[in-house]
C-alpha cells in the first residue's frame, strides 16, 4: 500500500510527535509499504487564502530551510522510507489506493480544500489538544471534517467526540529497548527532573518556579534538566542540563538519576517525557493535562496537581522527597502502568486502520 505522511518543515531538532511519526513509518516501510514523508513549507488552507504577510514569511523560511529537509540527524530512518519536500504539494498529488495522514489540522484543512480526490482516504493524526497552537474556530473545522481521525490517547478520543464520530484509538507507547530501569528506585536522592520548552504550554515557568520554592524547604535539591534550547538563565551552577540529549543520556543521567520527575504542562496529548520518566523508576509528579490520563492515577502511580497550581506542586513534591516508602511505592506502580504501552502493539493497531481506510472499509 502506498503511504504519505504528510508534515510542516522541520528543523531537525528532536520532537516527540515528529519521533512517533517516523516510528511507525519505519514499521510500515519494513512492513512492505510503500512510504512517502513529505515535509512542506507552507499549507494554505481556506482561512489563509488572504494571509499575503504569513505566506510570504513561510516562503522565506522555507528557501531558508530547503536545502536542510531530506535529512534528520536526531532520528534514523529507514532508507526504505522516501523523504520529499517542496513548498506545495504538486497539483496532481495523488493516492489513489493507499492513505494518507496529515500531520495537524492545518495540514488536514489544505487537502481537504485543495485535493478532494484525497477525501476518502485522508487521516488526520491528532497527538494534541491542538487548539494551542492556533484560533479554536480554525482548529474545530479541521475536526468536523468528515475523515477519518486516529488520536493518540483515551481523553483525546473524549474531547473529539464532540466534534466528529469517525475516530479510531491508537495509544502512543514506551520504547522499552531506550528507557527502562538501571538504578534502584530506593536509594535515589533529592534530585528532581524536568524538561525544558519554549512553548508556555509546556509549563516550564511554574516548574522552575516549583523548584525555587520547594529549595527553600530542601536546600539540598538538585535539579537535572533537559531541552533542545539553551540552558535556562535561572538555573542554578549546581544543577545539570542537557541540551538535545540522547536516548541514552536521558535513561542514564537524567531519568535514572532522579527521584522525581516534575511535569507542569497545561495540555498534553499523551505525555511521552512523563512514560519515558516513569519506566526509569522516576515518581511521576504532574498537572492534570489530559493525557496522563491513560497512565497516570493520582496517589496511584503518580500524584496530580491542577494545571498551573504551583503552591499545591511544590507541597506535592516536598512531599514526596521527604516520604521515601511513598515515593517508591508509587514510582514503582508507574513503572506498571507503562509498561503495558509497547510499540509492537500500537504499530499494528495503526497499520490495521491504515489498511481499512486504504481498502476503502
């Protein structure tokens, strides 16, 4: 079956959706499929037609960017796996047999608009509460598109249903081969992790603001964080930091060095840090974002906080670092809950779907 996968430029730094995506590409290019990743510079779906300054700045970073688009040095990817670019997608771009997924709604409002032929066998790939990132009316008419929808999480499906019945359930998974556990859970200390993003959305504002406070109570807290930006100013000497940090450098000196890990994030679709955190014996320590949801019961194997609560998160986690058998019973309940998450079963679910809307089914 043909397959296109159909994303925004990148900038080839490592990205938790971009990562799933090139996942199961490379599961479907080994599976015999034909696969196509197309990375473009700009969709101009109906509500941008008239946006002149936007398309203008697209067309300047992607001439920027051009040259960069058919290689990523963060992930391997299957040589099996085509990579094309362009600004556009060619006016006779087609898949007459096979599917193909759009990216964001963006992305599934351009080829909604502009190659109706793709109707049928469109899929829109929903990791996010994607109203983040641009105007809630703009994103809603992407999700009242009558396509096919695959969400990555249980709350996602909840919050669709609303919108459109047309939804399938492909959970995201723990790659079990990168994080799993190398220190004993008990005899960590008072370290606590966090990552480090750009988007406020991703709250590492409050968490640094958590740290702060909860150092005034634990003088002796040490922090290890980890981002694809530069070290935060506020951070303190005696803190680590890891930028654009490896599979490898996150099981062993970020995650099986830390008690906790700290999540303030005000929406996650499924929390993939958070899973990563958990199977390296981390105590997960989180708002209520939405996508913890699957894997996460507060006092369970995790405890949850309201989104932006930072006097609730900073008692939480004093908590935790001065209640040792409840940070390790809970830790290792975390390390339960996720380890039903593998990929070999998500990967399967999602090439069912693809080969059912493919088929026309």
């Amino acid at each position: 079956m043909k397959i296109d996968f159909i994303l925004r430029n990148h900038d080839d730094t490592p990205s938790g959706g971009r990562k799933v995506i090139y996942s199961y590409a490379n599961y479907l290019a080994d599976k015999g499929h034909t696969v196509t990743i197309w990375f473009l510079g700009d969709t101009p779906f109906y509500s941008r037609h008239a946006n002149l300054f936007k398309q203008i700045l697209h067309w300047i970073h992607y001439v920027r960017s051009v040259k960069n688009q058919e290689e990523i040095t963060w992930f391997r990817l299957n040589p099996k796996v085509m990579i094309k670019s362009g600004f556009h997608l060619p006016k006779n771009f087609t898949n007459k047999n096979g599917c193909v997924v759009a990216f964001d709604y963006g992305i599934s409002l351009y080829l909604y608009e502009h190659y109706p032929t793709l109707r049928n066998n469109l899929i829109h790939f929903i990791q996010a509460d994607e109203r983040v990132y641009d105007a809630a009316d703009i994103v809603e008419s992407a999700w009242r598109l009558p396509i096919h929808k695959v969400v990555v999480s249980l709350w996602l499906k909840q919050l669709l249903s609303a919108y459109n019945n047309n939804i399938s359930l492909v959970p995201n998974y723990l790659e079990k081969e990168k994080f799993y556990l190398e220190s004993t859970i008990e005899q960590r200390d008072y370290t606590v992790s966090l990552l480090n993003h750009a988007s406020p959305s991703k709250g590492t504002s409050e968490g640094l603001a958590v740290i702060n406070l909860a150092k005034k109570q634990i003088p002796n807290l040490r922090v290890i964080m980890f981002g694809n930006g530069n070290r935060p100013e506020t951070l303190s000497d005696n803190d680590q930091y890891f930028q654009m940090a490896t599979p490898q450098q996150l099981r062993q000196q970020v995650y099986n060095q830390s008690a906790i890990y700290l999540q303030m994030s005000h929406s996650e679709g499924w929390g993939l840090t958070a899973t990563e955190a958990m199977a390296c014996g981390c105590t997960l320590l989180s708002t209520n974002n939405g996508g913890i949801s699957d894997f996460a019961k507060d006092k369970y194997s995790a405890l949850i906080v309201s989104v932006g609560d930072i006097t609730e998160a900073t008692k939480k986690l004093v908590y935790l670092l001065s209640h040792q058998k409840e940070r390790v019973r809970i830790a290792s309940n975390g390390l339960k809950s996720v380890s039903q998450y593998t990929f070999k079963n998500s990967a399967a679910a999602f090439e069912e779907i693809l080969d059912r809307i493919g088929s026309g089914l």
